[in-house]
C-alpha cells in the first residue's frame, strides 16, 4: 500500500491558500487543531484524478522565524510533517516582498511549487508577468491563478501531480542566493559542525541560529548539546538585516525582467472602500453599520428572535418535544423519566436548550465572524480599535478574541492565548469575564429589550463603561506595559463562499463537540441541586445583596442559573419579566448584573486551566465587584433621574 | 527619485509623503517582525494615513503599526 503523499500549502495570510485549498481538495476536508494547540489546520484529500494526495493548509507566515502562536505551528508542520511538495502561495502584486520566503523555502530543502495569485488584482494595478521565465530564474515550477475564479487552477493541479511523481532525485537547480562573504563564512562554520537531522537543511537552520532564532537554538541544544560558536559568531555583524537585506536584493535581481509594471492606478469602488473602512473618522460609522447589521440584525434579531422562534418553538414546541414527552411515558422507572423530561431534565437542558436555542444562535454568530475573517475586515477594526485597547494594557491585535467573545466566551478565552505577553493574555481574559456577553445571552437580552431602544442603548452603554473603567483600573495596577501593535492590512476581497462555509461549519462542529458535554454535566449537576434544595438556599443567602440594587428576590435563583448557563440566565430574566415582577428600570438593572455577572461555568474552568487558580479568583473577584458596583450604581442613577423617559423619547 | 540626507523618525513623516528607510531599531524581537513585514533599508514607504494609528505602504503592501513602534523606524524624508 503506497504512503499517500503530503502536500503543505504556506503562504502570508490572506493571500488566498484556503481558497486553493478548496479548489485542489474535494469536499471532505477537515478542520480541526493541531494536536496540543488550540490553531486550526484544515486537511483534505485531492480528487483520485489528479493523484489522491493529501493537503494541508497552514496558518500564514511571514518568514521561517515565527512570530506567533500559529506561525510556530507552521513551522512545526514543515518540520515534523515531511511534506512531499510544498505549495508557497505568494499575491502577484506584492511578489517582491514575498519572495524572501521562497527562498527561505528552498533553501531549507523543501521540494517547492510557487502560486502567483490574484493576478487580476495585478493586472489591474498594471503588472505584467513572465512566468515560465520566473520559473526557469529560480529553478523551480511557478504556476499562475486567480483563485477566486477558479482560473489557472487545473494547470496547478497538474504540476502539483508531475512534482509529485518526478520524486526528490530531479535534476533542476534551484537558484542559490548568494550571501555576502562574512555571512557565507559564518554559515559553513555551523554547518560543518550541526551532525543531526532536523527537518530542514543545516544551511536554512544555521541562517535562523545567526538570526537569534530561540527555536533553533533550542533544537540544536537538544540534538548536538549546544556549540561553541555563539559566543564569537553572535555578537559581531547585524545578521538579521544582512541577511534581510541579501534577500530583498535577490529578489529584485530575479523579479527583474520577469515582471513588467505600467503604473495604472483606478479610483475603483473597490479602492474606496478599501479607504473608508480605515479612514479614521468615515471607519467608526462604517463599523456601527457593521456591527448593527451583523450583531443586532443577524445574529440578535434574526439568530436568536427568528431561528430560535422556528426551531423552540414551532419544531420543539409543537412537534418534536410533545412525541419525545409521550414515549418517555412508557419507560417504567420514573426516577428515570423525570430525568428525562422534567424541567432540569435532559431533553429540556441538553437537547431543546443544546439544538434549538444555542445552536441557531452560535451558528449565525459564526457566520457572521467568518465572514469579518475572510473578507479582510477584521485587521481594519484592529486598526481602528488599536488606541480604545491601548487604554487598558492590550494593542488592537486583541480585537480578535474580545469579538469572539460575543461568539462564546469560552472560545474566546482559548483564543487569547494568541496574545503576546502574559499581562495582556490576563487583562484580556479578564475584561472578557467582566462583561462580554456572549451569543446566547446577547441575542436574548438583544430581543428582549429590543422594545425599548432607549433601555437597549442604556445596557450598552453602561456594559462599555464598566468595561473601560475596570480595563484603565486594571492597567494601571499591573505592573509592565503593553507590546506594539503592528498589523498586515490586506485588500478588502469578496470571500470564497465554499471556504466560508467550510470554515463556519468547521467551528459550530468544535462548539457542538467541547460545549454540549459541559452543559450536559452542569444540567445533571442543577438537577441533583434542585432535589436536594440546595439552589433554595442560596438564593435565601443572596436576597440582601439584590435588595440592595433594588430587584425582587426572585433574581436569586436567576442569577444562580446564569452561572451556570448564561442564556438560562437570559430565559429566567425573560420568565420574570413576563409575569410582571419587574419594573422597565429593574429590567435594565437585572440585565446589566446579569451581562456583568460570573462568567458561565465553561468560561470559568477554561479560565482556570489556563491563567491558573490564583488568577482564576482574581478575576472571579473582581468580576463580582464590577457586577455588584455597576448594577448598584445604575439602579441609583435610574431612580435619582428619569433616564429612561428621556431615553425612551429617542 | 532622490531623498535628502535628513534622518527623521517615521512617525513624523507627514501624511502622504514618501520616504526611504535607513534603520530599523528596537529591541530584536520587535526588529525581526518589522524586517519580516517588509521595513528593509533601502525601500521606500508612503505615509497613508496618521490616526488612529500610522497607516504605511511598502510597494503594494498596507502595514498598519503604533506611534511608538513608528519612532523606532529611521528613515529619510
């Protein structure tokens, strides 16, 4: 049985490797971490026509110095996978800058194809390619697409395979870029001593050690036991820019008579979209718009008023639970039965609370995200966000996981471990604690308040300020200081929609297989608390404290349950405020302590896992005083003056 | 097209203005990123826009980066 063969897509990101990824795999491709990481790897299998070998798509880098997180499992891939072909795609108009890696690429000895990608955006900028004798100057296939279009993707497929069963004794030459004498030098001294094998050429591995690369040093610790040289070697020349610098020459040298440029630049609508979603007084409306269409309109009104009203409550409600609620009465052990479909039971929590309410909630959440991912946006909000998050301790690179939060904290959570420093991994876990809501709790809180815009704007607002407050609070207290923000801004593109899918489906799949466990647990545990009395109790211990802020003690067990899950949290405010024991003000209050309150209980253990314990109660701390301070400061403002008539006149 | 001699900071450079790139300082780690992301001596960058943050193309790229990580990139005007 032949070993099926690998190939590994790399590239910078956004330059259109998932969409190749699509068009080269057929439709099984599968999306999932890389063991030991919480970073997403799609793999997927080529059609049997064109070889039946299999993909990998990677996180986007920008040299073989990893600088994150998912660059690291990259690397890791490229070394530890042994990728028969490595597929570097590379954005035509930007290809000066992206040739140092393909270099890198063969010089570390990978058998290497190059994608010219997005020609048409190149064209249309006024460049023109040679690409046979691109090819023919560095010795290896160069193929030209437009992904998006689907063009020039057969001819890949096709060079793909013919790479793949010429095998590794090939007689091209790939181009070696010659480095300045000194640097040579330096090189063949550590590679004559380097005896292990490391995934990579001992050349490539030299040229990283020179860099600084920790990485490298580390390996060559491990496997040779550490080397002489550093202490000499290191210290005298500037490796990386000369290194740097030898590359960008090299690629000039190349591109020279391979690519032909007219300056054409047109005022397209596209170019001026490009503009306004930076520009720095035109990009906050434009976010609003975004934001209020996507949050409010899709994932609130639409997800979690809409969705979940077909699927609670015309397939649950009227057929499905009736028929499960019937068969369950024939089982003979009513211990068992009221398991099964009492209110705490597992039809009700797991499968109505599981299917019909979190999943069209999350669901449209996820869509809408990835589609802020995949159409460049995302870097823009980064950008635009950049000096509010600097106000707490983080950089704009933070966007990602304090939007994901609006998603499912806990996800989010496990996405800050993306964050450089451990202060800003912490400040962030802790301001996402503190008060984003996620899907689930914003959609409902999002339909129940929606009658009044004004009670609406009033939680909103008072949720950020609370956030702000505690993040300045917060950052001025810890020691250290926040790292730099820089950021890639790619073009804004009109995403892939298969991609699109591929990834949302991917991510509600992940949600469906690590969060429904949990709730299933937590449902087992409330069940078994509601027999014994012990939530009862609790709620007696609670009731002077939410006198304070002026709510009626039925909030206690309210509360307790939004620990637990938050949209119960949600259900239960929606039930009180149904038969009428809750004022308009108290609403707004209950609503605010609510968002403010605890992180649920999945949020609350990855928490612990990954900040530890004495951090973990740290937050839960704090966390409890900002919900408790804000909720009674808010009650106090409402009474004192008649904000919400003002407000409601809006 | 020819640059003066003057060393200036990139965060100063006005918006719309072309430069070169003559240093790239910082400590290493933050140098190694910028190198990567295409801040080389030698290649000329535009200055796109200031606020919220320093908004600069190189070649055809857009790279986004803060004031304090501007100051650390010399170039000359």
């Amino acid at each position: 049985m032949k070993k099926k063969k690998k190939v590994v897509l790399v590239g910078r990101p956004n330059v259109g490797k998932s969409v190749i990824f699509n068009r080269i795999t057929d439709s099984y491709a599968v999306v999932s971490n890389y063991p030991g990481t919480t970073v997403e790897i799609s793999r997927g299998q080529s059609p049997e026509e064109y070889g039946g070998y299999e993909v990998l798509d990677t996180p986007g880098i920008y040299s073989l110095m990893p600088f994150s997180a998912e660059e690291e499992v990259t690397l890791k891939i490229l070394r530890e996978e042994e990728p028969d072909l490595v597929v570097q795609v590379v954005e035509a108009k930007n290809i000066e800058r992206m040739l140092p890696l393909t270099f890198q690429l063969m010089e570390a000895g990978f058998p290497l194809v190059l994608v010219v990608n997005m020609l048409d955006e190149a064209g249309e900028e006024g460049f023109k390619f040679n690409l046979p004798r691109l090819a023919h100057k560095l010795g290896i296939p160069v193929a030209g697409t437009v992904s998006i279009r689907g063009k020039g993707i057969d001819n890949l497929k096709k060079v793909i395979r013919n790479e793949l069963n010429t095998g590794k004794k090939t007689d091209r030459r790939y181009y070696e870029l010659q480095y300045p004498p000194v640097l040579e030098d330096s090189v063949q001294e550590i590679v004559l001593k380097l005896k292990g094998s490391y995934g990579i050429s001992k050349k490539a591995l030299a040229l990283l050690l020179l860099q600084g690369d920790t990485r490298a040093d580390k390996l060559i610790k491990e496997r040779e036991g550490g080397l002489k040289y550093q202490k000499e070697l290191l210290g005298s020349l500037d490796y990386p820019l000369l290194i740097t610098m030898a590359r960008q020459k090299a690629a000039r040298e190349i591109l020279k008579g391979t690519v032909y440029h007219q300056g054409k630049r047109a005022g397209s609508f596209k170019a001026k979209l490009n503009t306004i979603t930076m520009h720095p007084w035109w990009g906050f409306p434009f976010l609003a718009v975004v934001l209020y269409y996507g949050l409010y309109k899709f994932v609130g009104v639409f997800g979690a008023g809409t969705m979940v009203g077909f699927i609670d409550g015309y397939l649950f409600g009227e057929h499905i639970f009736p028929f499960l609620n019937k068969s369950a009465e024939v089982i003979p052990y009513p211990w068992l039965r009221e398991l099964l479909i009492s209110d705490f039971g597992i039809f009700n929590l797991v499968l109505r609370y599981g299917l019909a309410v979190i999943l069209p909630i999350v669901s449209s959440f996820f869509l809408f995200f990835s589609l802020l991912e995949d159409s460049g946006y995302l870097p823009r909000l980064a950008m635009l966000l950049d000096k509010l998050f600097k106000k707490f301790g983080l950089n704009g690179r933070s966007v990602i996981p304090f939007i994901l939060g609006l998603g499912c904290g806990t996800m989010a959570v496990l996405a800050a471990r993306t964050l450089e420093t451990k202060r800003e991994r912490f400040i962030a876990v802790l301001l996402l604690a503190v008060g984003i809501p996620c899907s689930a709790q914003l959609g409902l809180i999002m339909a129940m308040l929606s009658r009044e815009p004004g009670a609406l704007l009033l939680w909103g607002a008072s949720l950020l300020i609370i956030i702000i407050i505690t993040g300045c609070i917060t950052d001025k207290v810890l020691p250290g200081k926040s790292s730099g923000f820089y950021m890639e801004i790619p073009s804004l593109r009109f995403p892939n929609i298969q991609a699109l899918l591929c990834k949302t489906s991917a991510r509600i799949i992940w949600y469906m297989k690590e969060i429904i466990p949990l709730f299933l647990i937590v449902s087992l545990i409330m069940w078994a608390g509601s027999c014994c009395g012990l939530i009862p109790l609790i709620s007696s211990m609670a009731e002077p404290v939410i006198n304070l802020i002026g709510l009626p003690k039925e909030m206690a067990p309210v509360f307790i349950l939004g620990f637990f899950r938050r949209d119960y949290g949600a259900a239960g405010l929606y039930d009180l405020l149904q038969s009428g024991l809750l004022s308009q003000k108290q609403l707004v209050v209950a609503s605010l302590a609510l968002s403010l309150f605890l992180p649920c209980i999945a949020q609350f253990a990855v928490i612990l896992k990954e900040q530890g314990a004495i951090k973990g109660i740290a937050v839960l701390i704090i966390v409890f005083s900002a919900a408790f301070s804000g909720a009674y400061i808010l009650n106090l403002l409402l009474q004192r003056f008649d904000i919400l008539s003002v407000l409601g006149g809006i | 097209m020819p640059f003066s001699k003057n060393k200036a900071r990139l965060n100063t450079l006005k918006k719309g203005k072309k430069a070169r790139i003559i240093e790239v300082g910082g400590d290493r780690k933050k140098r190694r990123r910028l190198l990567a992301l295409g801040f080389v001596p030698g290649e000329s960058v535009t200055m796109e826009q200031k606020f919220p943050v320093l908004l600069v193309r190189i070649g055809y790229s857009y790279i986004a980066i803060d004031e304090d990580t501007g100051k650390n990139i010399l170039v000359s005007p």
